[in-house]
C-alpha cells in the first residue's frame, strides 16, 4: 500500500466514525435528556410521583419538612431527597 491509500483509508475511517457518533448521539440525546431531567419535579410532578393534591403537598412542606428548593420563585423536588424523606416516614411492624 502506498502513502495515498494509506491516507485515504485513514480519511474514510474518520469520516465513519465522525458520522457514527452523529447518529449514536442524535438516538442517544432524548434518553439522556430524560435522564437527566427525570429526578428533578416541579410541583404538579411531585403531586403525582406522591399520589396527593397540590395543596397536601404544601402543606407537606410546612408541616413535615417535604424536601424542596426554589428556582426563580418555583417550588421544585429532587426525586431521591422525596424517596429518603419517604423512607423515613414508613411504618415497618
């Protein structure tokens, strides 16, 4: 092989592997997304994830110390601080 074929093969296998990234990224992106943004809860999420209304849930922060912070006047829940204070809250016999 001479230094053009060389070269050449060299260019192709970085095209491909520049484009592969592309693709597993453009597949990739939505899920990480999710992921990443799935354990934080504005307060209709948090309303949900704990089966209660929208006023329980305040209440839930004055009287029983509910885990929150505020962002730019909005209330919002770390999905693993709810799931400690949760733990903590259960009953076991």
């Amino acid at each position: 092989m001479d230094y053009k074929t060389v070269d050449l093969l060299e260019a192709i296998r970085a095209d491909i592997k520049q484009e592969l990234r592309e693709e597993l990224l453009a597949v990739l992106q939505p899920e990480i997304e999710r992921q990443l943004y799935s354990n934080i809860f504005d307060i209709s999420e948090a309303c949900r994830y704990l089966k209660v209304s929208d006023k329980t849930v305040r209440r839930m922060i004055k009287e029983d110390g509910l885990p929150h912070f505020w962002q730019r006047g909005q209330i919002f829940f770390q999905q693993n601080s709810l799931n400690r204070w949760i733990s903590k809250k259960e009953v076991v016999k």
